[in-house]
C-alpha cells in the first residue's frame, strides 16, 4: 500500500465513438518546486504505477533558473531522427524542468502517405502519446497548434462526412491535450500563456484568428479557426502583455512562441502584420517557432530591420 493521501476527479471525453478516452485532472494548490509523486486510475480499472513530477518553479530568486527543452515539427516513427530525438530526450530528461513542443505533434494526418487507402489517423495519434509517455509521466509537456494539427485529410476521411466533420479545426488536438487556457483567459489549447520561474511564456495560434492567417483560408471542405470573435486573439494577447509587463519586477522574461517564424528565408506577411507591433510595443524578449525543419536565429528584428530593442 502506497502513502498518497490526496485524490482529484477529472472529465473523460473522446471525439469518435470508437476511439480512445482522453482524460484530464486539474490538481489544484500545489506549492511551487515542490515534487510530488502520483498515480492515475480508479477502482474498477486499475490504477498506473507510481509516477513523480515537479511542481513549476515560482518567480522567486531563491529557485533558480530552469531549463526547459523546445523544439517543433516532431512525429511518430519507428526509424530515422524521431526515434533518435525521443533517445536524445530521454537521455536529457532529468536536465530539463518541462518540455515546449511548438506545433506539428505526431504528424498524424500525413499517416495516409504510407497505407493511402487505410484510415491510420487515430492509430498513430495513439502511438505518439505512448511514445512520448516516458517524458510525459514526469515533465510537464506544453504543446500549440501547428498546421497538421488542423485536420485528417487523408483519403478515408475526405470522402467520409462523419471523419472529416470530427477530425477537423484542431479537435484531435484539442482533446488529447490540455493547456492552462483557462486560468489565463485563453481558448482552449490555441492561445493561452502560463509562468514559469521568472518568465512569463505566451502561446499564440499562428494558423488561425487572425487576418489571411494560413489554415483560415482553407475552403468549407476542412475549415479551419473561429475559435473567437474577430479580433479575439490580439485583444487577449494585448492584455495579457501589458498585466506580463507590469510584473516584470517579478518575471523579468517574456517569451512567445508560435508555430510559423515570424521571421525566416520563408515571408509570413499575414503573421508580421498581425502580431509583430504587439511584440515590439511590450517588448517581448524571444519568439519560439518550429514549421522550417531547420535550426535558425537571429537578432532582434523589426520591420524587417534588425533592431536592439528588449533585453540584451
């Protein structure tokens, strides 16, 4: 018998009826840093082993720094650079506080491209959570939508309404996983912020909500966004900059990540327009992507002209 001595109920919920239940507990109260160990389950089916995490560092100076493992455009495989960056993370996992993946998560609607003809979208979405649970048991996992989190577009589901209805806009996505959207006046898992030591991290949805954005312009066929009113989204990202700027004696770090690049050898014009005189004007300190399936930085840049502004 184990000497856990706190208990949390969750919801279930599952977006085909013949597919996996997906489950979220919210533990309320935890002190910061502090580890806690843990088991999932109930009476009637069983309960996992026992399991540890650490709580989020606060902003006080007493905890520290942190270091957290970021990255993109990550799916399942069984060969190649997936499996050798599930080793690569694996072997990092006790050096890292939590890990960010910017968009791109399993790479479950391109499955088609291996069996055209079968319907594998659910498969491999399982597979990649298996996948990553030896991560995902122990360090926070933070996610945000990427362009292939928007719909399956295989075959089987282009030509079955109920697939293509139930697999579309981010629902996979936004089932499986669950962001702080809410104690952050955000929308579900597509914008949201949270803190983590003495940074402030902002999610934005780069795909959809906002003018030309890129999964927006896609036909009725597999539409995608309206996850908020017109504007929604750069009105609550503005608010939550200017209440991040005014507790930066406490969190000094601003930091947003996106899927697309604001900035790389490919334009994302839609992208500058909407959400690059925010960054400016609150004085965001990086900006994280993922999309290119390639390592770049750079300097600050603003309006096309790298400019010293933020922190040094």
């Amino acid at each position: 018998e184990d000497n856990l001595s706190m208990t949390a109920s969750g919801s279930s919920s599952k977006y085909l009826e013949k597919a996996t239940w997906h489950h979220h507990v919210t533990i309320q109260n935890l002190k910061p840093g502090q580890t806690y160990y843990y088991k999932c389950g109930d009476p009637d089916a069983g309960f996992s082993a026992i399991n540890s995490f650490q709580s989020a560092k606060g902003s006080d100076p007493l905890f520290g720094g942190f270091k957290a493992s970021v990255f993109g455009d990550w799916g399942y495989s069984k060969n190649g650079h997936a499996i050798s960056t599930r080793n690569a993370l694996q072997t990092i996992k006790e050096e890292v506080d939590f890990v960010w993946h910017v968009g791109d998560i399993g790479y479950a609607d391109d499955a088609f491209l291996h069996d055209p003809l079968s319907f594998q979208y659910e498969n491999v979405y399982d597979s990649y959570m298996q996948w990553i649970s030896n991560i995902t048991e122990s360090k926070p996992y933070m996610v945000l939508p990427g362009n292939h989190e928007a719909e399956c577009h295989s075959p089987a589901c282009l030509v079955s309404s109920s697939l293509r209805d139930k697999l579309s806009n981010f629902t996979a996505y936004n089932t499986r996983f669950k962001m702080p959207y809410e104690s952050s006046n955000g929308t579900s898992n597509m914008w949201y912020s949270f803190n983590y030591g003495l940074a402030h991290f902002v999610i934005i949805d780069s795909e959809t909500d906002y003018i030309d954005a890129p999964e927006g312009k896609r036909g009725p066929v597999l539409p995608s966004g309206g996850f908020g009113k017109t504007g929604e989204q750069l009105e609550w990202l503005e608010a939550d900059l200017i209440k991040a700027n005014e507790e930066r004696a406490h969190r000094p770090w601003i930091f947003v990540g996106g899927h697309r690049p604001v900035y790389s050898d490919t334009t994302h014009a839609s992208l500058i327009h909407a959400f690059e005189d925010l960054f400016k004007k609150y004085n965001v300190d990086i900006y994280f992507s993922g999309h290119e399936h390639s390592y770049t930085r750079s300097f600050p840049v603003y309006r096309q002209a790298v400019e010293n502004f933020g922190k040094d």
